[in-house]
C-alpha cells in the first residue's frame, strides 16, 4: 500500500522504533525490499537519490515500478517512495512524478534561504499529500577522495526548520555517508538530545546507517530517530554475494550466465541485509 511517510513515523517515533529507509537502484533491488517487508510485517520506506532515478530513467519511471509492483506483489503494508537528498527541482520533479514522499535538502544554503525554499514545499506537499523530510547541518562523506568526519546541527536551526511543519528532520550528529574511517569518533548524543529537546515530537532521520554500532542505533532510537537510511550495506551485501557466484564459476555452468540466476545472490543478499535491520531497527510486526 501506497502512503506518505508520515503516521508510519509518527508511529515509530510513539512506539521507540525505527523505519529502514532502503535505496533502490534497479528492478531487483526493489523486489527484495518490498518482498522482505512484507514478509517482515514491516512498514519500509525506498529511498531514491537524484542520481538513482537517472540511471533508472527518470522519477516517473520509478515511482510508476514501484506502484505497479505493490499490486503485482499484493504488498497490504506501509510503503513511501522518498526522493534522497533532493534538489528543489528534483523535488518538484518527484511531486509530478507522483512521488508519496520527498526529502528537501537545503543544508547547504544559507538557513535563511534553507527556511524559504522548505517553506514553500511545506506548502505544496501539505496540498499534495506528500510527507516531506528536511536537513539541516551537512551529513558527511566521503567527497574526492577526502572523509569528511560529519557536522554536528545547531539545535536551534533545527527548532526553526521543524516548526515549519515538516514532517521529519534529519539533524548532522556526527553521521556520515558511506563507510565509516577507522578514527569515526562515533555518533554525538549530546547534539542528537539538545535536537531532540528542542524540536519535542518531530520524528528525527539518521543518515548513512551503514556501519553504526548496534548499540549506538539502539540508542539513537531511544532517543528520537523514527527513520534510519542504509544505502551502502545493501551495495556491499549485492556486490560480494555477485562476486562469490562469479568467482565459483557459476555463470559458466549450464544456463548459469542467465540474468535471472546471475543477479539471484545478490538480490537474496539484499533481502538478508533489509531484515537484519528491520530486526535491529524494531520494525518488524509494526505495519
Ligand atoms: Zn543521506
């Protein structure tokens, strides 16, 4: 079922869980995650980046698989298709494109023209049904080669963003995309909980969750996180599960070269990947 992000998270935030929001790059991809959430009995939200929907030929494209699966599969729990880190136009585009979900990200303005743009989508998503998520203080990660250690938010930049009537914040604490170095100094509680006291019930998103201590999610959810983005597990699970079936030679036995064996592993890789964190997230039963 087609929704908006927005009671599932209200929900999670009320009942000290998590929503995994899982990347989708291809028709495969998309199957093993709406395939695990129903079999989890999980509320799932998909995430899309500007970059995603390109290779996938465009929003509409997407957001029309992604529908079309939902009946075909006769999936009955909460689904959302998210635009990541959108631009005010790839925003835009989404809505058309009939997008349930958007994420506007304005970190890189100045806050007052972040406040002006998330204004204006606060508006037309309210009109349009949408949900929509904003940022504020720069998540990190790895740019030209350099690692980025994360910013951490002014919690009073994130009281000014959330009282604009978004539906969920996602608050630099620390967190970056992609893998974590070896010198991470870890997540910021203190950042996460002055966030979290300033802006009271709004459900708070926690970007690049790949590599996160368990206990460290654990106790990010406990502390407000209603929505936790992974993206690079699932590439790192779908890559080595490939590489395993290739380097045994698989794809030289029989008919083993068939795309629909080729890419088994990997999509049956992801759909372990999605289940672990839906366990570990606490999400599961919660549809
Ligand atoms: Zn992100």
């Amino acid at each position: 079922m087609l929704v908006n992000a927005k009671d599932m998270l209200q929900k999670a935030k009320e009942g000290h869980y998590a929503v995994g929001q899982f990347n989708i790059n291809n028709l495969e991809w998309t199957k093993a995650v709406l395939q695990t959430a129903q079999e989890q009995n999980s509320p799932v939200i998909l995430g899309v980046s500007e970059g995603a929907g390109k290779y996938m030929a465009g929003f509409k494209t997407v957001a029309d698989m992604v529908k079309a699966m939902i009946d075909e599969l006769k999936i009955t729990v909460p689904v959302a298709i998210h635009l990541d880190h959108g631009t005010y136009d790839g925003c835009m585009k989404c809505i058309e494109a009939g997008f349930s979900s958007i994420m506007f990200d304005g970190s890189h303005y100045p806050i007052d023209e972040n406040v002006e743009k998330t204004k204006e989508l606060v508006r037309i998503c309210a009109e349009k049904g949408l949900s929509l998520e904003a940022e504020v203080g720069s998540i990190g990660g790895e740019e030209d080669g350099v690692v980025g250690m994360g910013e951490c938010a002014d919690p009073d930049e994130c009281k000014a963003i959330a009282d604009l009537g978004v539906d969920m914040l996602a608050a630099g604490i620390g967190n970056i995309h992609g893998k974590y170095p070896a010198n991470w100094p870890g997540l910021s509680f203190e950042t996460l909980e002055a966030v979290k006291n300033k802006t009271g019930e709004m459900p708070l998103v926690l970007h690049g969750g790949t590599g996160i201590p368990e206990d460290m999610i654990k106790r990010a959810i406990s502390l407000g996180v209603a929505k936790i983005n992974v993206n690079t597990e699932c590439q790192l699970a779908f890559a080595d599960a490939t590489r395993k079936y290739i380097e045994a030679g698989k794809d030289l036995e029989g008919k083993g070269f068939d795309p629909r064996k080729l890419l088994a592993p990997g999509t049956a890789a992801i759909k372990e990947t999605v289940k672990t964190k839906m366990e570990l997230f606490g999400s599961v039963g919660k549809a």
